[in-house]
C-alpha cells in the first residue's frame, strides 16, 4: 500500500494527502501545493536503511571495517 504525503511549504511538517487541491496543513493551516507531494510505501518489511543510505564506495568501506571487526573478535575469542 502507498500513501501520498505532502510537506508543508510553511512549516516543514508532513501530512497525508487526501487528494483535494486546497488542503491546509495540520499543523499551521497553511494550504499544501501537490507540488511537495512525495508518495511513500507505508509497510511494516521496509524502513529506513542505514546502508543504503551510503554512496557506493563508503557502503563497501563500511562492510570491510564491519568484516574486519568480525574476524578480529572471531580470532581473539578463538
């Protein structure tokens, strides 16, 4: 399922689209444009990921010193 939200150009809040053009923001009533529309997947399964977040080369940076950790804990412990 997917909602649409839309942020508030006034005060940065985020609020559920209910479709209708002239929508105020809950948060200071100020009227919402379509044009900060974000849609968004509303599940339980996706969140936000830390690694994904990462550009490509500091996500294979990270996984090495993660993996190299690992293997020092797995050879002191051994």
């Amino acid at each position: 399922m997917s909602l649409n939200k839309i942020k508030c150009p006034n005060c940065q809040h985020w609020n559920i689209s209910n479709g209708e053009h002239d929508q105020q923001c809950s948060n200071c009533d100020a009227i919402l444009d379509s044009r900060y529309a974000t849609r968004i997947k509303n599940s339980v399964n996706e969140g936000y990921s830390f690694i994904d977040s990462l550009p490509p080369y500091a996500r294979y940076i990270f996984l090495a010193i993660v993996s190299l950790v690992g293997l020092i804990v797995v050879i002191a412990f051994a």
